[in-house]
C-alpha cells in the first residue's frame, strides 16, 4: 500500500478490515460482525481486533485519538468516515469531502446522510489511494504484502507442540499449549503473533514433525516468512522427566540461528509461560513479561482448563470447548477470557445451527 509516494506496510488482517470498513462505509460495522469476516470460524480475542483496527488506522494516517478516517461508534463498532472518490474522477480541491458523524448518530447507529464538510489535503489523496486498493483485493496478499521485517516489527509464529510424553492424557497440550503462549504473548504487546488457526492450515498442507533443523519443515517455515512475514519461529516439545515434565523450546530468529533451552516443572502451562518469558528475554532483554500474568487465573487448574478449552476450539470442537470455559466461568465469575471465549464459541455454534436449519 502507498500513502502518497511513500509505501506503507499493513498486515494481511488490518488490510481486510480496512477493506471491508471502506465497502461497507455506509453503516458502523460492530465487532462481532469485523471477527466473522475478517477471521472466519475462529476464535479471537477483542484484543486481536483492537490491534487489527489499529494497524489500518495507521496505514491511513489516523489514530485512536484523531480519527478521520475511521470512526469508534461507542457501543455500535467502526466506520469509516471519509468520502471515497472514483478512481478515474479528477477531483478539484473542494470536491473530495468526509462524512461527519453526528453526536446522535454516534449515541443511535444511525446511517442519516450529512452535509459534507471540507476534508483536508491528506484525507483526499488517502481516499483516492484506498480506491484503488479496493478495486486490486482480489489479489493475493502474497502479491502485496511488504518485505518481512521491514518496518523493524517483530512478528512471531508458534508451531503446534509436539507431545513426546507418551501420555494420552496430555494429547491437548498440541493446540492448547500453542493457543496458551500465543495468548501471553498478546497480552504482552510487544511483539507480533501469526494467528494459530493460520499456522494450524499451513501445518495441515506442508506437514510438520516438530524439529525447526528438519529439511522437510522448511517449505512450512518459508511460507511462513513469506505469506505471514514470521521474522521469529517458536517449536516446543514435552517430554517426561523423572515423574515432572521437561519442555524443550527452539527459536528460529531472523538471522537463521537456532536459540535452545530446556524448562522443567510439574505445569504444562506454567512450562510454556516459561518458555514465552525466555523468549522475550532472549529477544527482547525483558525480565518479566507485561499484560495480565498469568493469562488467566491465579490457579493452575484453571489455566489449563482454559488450554485444554482452546485446543478443541481450534479442532472446530467448539461444543466440547464451552464445558471447559463454563467450568472456569463458575469458579472466578470475574475472568475476561473464558467468557470471552465462552462467548465466541456460542456464537459460532450458533451459525452452525443456523446454516443447519437450511
């Protein structure tokens, strides 16, 4: 994407949500609806949209706090506000204009047609711009997507976990330890993550035994530099050790080298906490992770409950999934990630239901 003459990177989700506000400028777009479309059959959290909304106001020169381009409904979700201008059309200076939201609108969700009012310089030529991106997205991100790393971002893919245990009853740990450090790294803030269920699609086409040094893993790890620019890939195996757990971790950082350790403990999600702290020493210098540690609870049962709950989520067992968030939900009433999931996966079974009927 270009603003002006100068290329700006925006990542392959912001630039759908900046596509489908722009489409559909006409109305607010509420975030269940964003979530649905932008991340079809996944769970997400509101964290991840918040960053996506984010990015694409970024890439058009706005911010949270001026907001000319995309507008925060309260309580009714995004819009985007600026007149979009035919790309053919040659526009004089007065003739590019932005739609202001009225104070009733933004308390309503109304669609009321306003009088326009002069947009500035860089909101003409940016709505020119978006156009023009509108009318080429079909095309693939791979065709538009910026160099990997080029804005000096750090973006991380955490691979499906490879449980070398033995025991059937840590069969969760795959997806649910995988889904657990991906979350403390959200929370965290400081680096990028890939999204687990895209991760999880490229693992299903390219295969993956678990071992970032294997010839036949490097299809998948080049795709994911390539399609999702991973400048950072995180593999994680369990094993046992002496009646506790030992969890072997391998980052591939950008420069091709491979940085080990080994975490032992009796908690699966306390080891992959472990592991995401030493990442972000090694990485990032940090000595303690920022967010809200631990990701969801001071207890160790519910934590894994809450793994155990995403790693059937992401295997589209949304019904079996609901049982463990409920259970956490019944024990600490207060915790924002069970019922946020909880939520997501209703919602999902719901449209199941739905599309069921006919």
């Amino acid at each position: 994407m270009r603003n002006q003459d100068e290329r700006v990177e925006i990542e392959p989700r912001a630039f759908d949500l900046l596509t489908f506000l722009v489409q559909h400028r006409d109305r607010a777009v509420d975030k269940n609806e964003l979530q649905d479309v932008i991340w079809p059959g996944m769970i997400v959290t509101e964290t991840a949209l918040t960053r996506a909304v984010m990015k694409a106001r970024k890439a058009v020169g706005d911010d949270a706090n001026r907001q000319e381009m995309i507008r925060t409904l309260h309580g009714h979700g995004y819009r985007f506000v600026a007149e979009v201008v035919a790309e053919n059309a040659i526009p004089s200076p007065s003739s590019v204009t932005q739609t202001p939201v009225s104070s009733s609108e933004e308390k309503a969700g109304t669609q009321s047609v306003q009088q326009p009012i002069r947009a500035k310089p860089n909101v003409r030529v940016i709505a020119m711009i978006l156009v023009a991106l509108i009318m080429a997205a079909s095309l693939t991100w791979v065709l538009l997507r910026p160099a990997p790393g080029a804005s000096g971002e750090m973006r991380i893919a955490v691979l499906p976990l490879l449980d070398s245990t033995g025991n059937q009853d840590l069969a969760w740990t795959r997806f649910g330890l995988m889904s657990y450090a991906n979350e403390l790294i959200n929370n965290d803030g400081s680096m990028e993550v890939v999204p687990a269920g895209s991760i999880i699609g490229l693992t299903e086409n390219f295969g993956w035994n678990g071992n970032l040094e294997d010839l036949e893993n490097q299809q998948l790890l080049s795709k994911l530099k390539e399609v999702y620019a991973a400048t950072h890939i995180l593999a994680m195996e369990l094993e046992p050790e002496k009646g506790a757990l030992r969890m072997n971790y391998s980052l591939l950082v950008p420069d091709g080298d491979l940085q080990m350790g080994t975490i032992v403990g009796d908690s699966s999600t306390e080891l992959a906490a472990g592991v995401v702290q030493a990442v972000y020493g090694n990485v990032l210098r940090k000595s303690h992770l920022g967010g809200a540690i631990p990701l969801v609870s001071k207890d160790a049962f519910n934590n894994e409950a809450f793994a155990r709950g995403m790693d059937l989520s992401l295997q589209g067992r949304c019904s079996e999934a609901t049982q463990f968030f409920r259970v956490i939900i019944e024990q600490e009433p207060s915790l924002f990630e069970p019922r946020f999931e909880l939520a997501a996966c209703l919602r999902i079974l719901g449209h199941r239901m739905m599309q069921n009927r006919f």
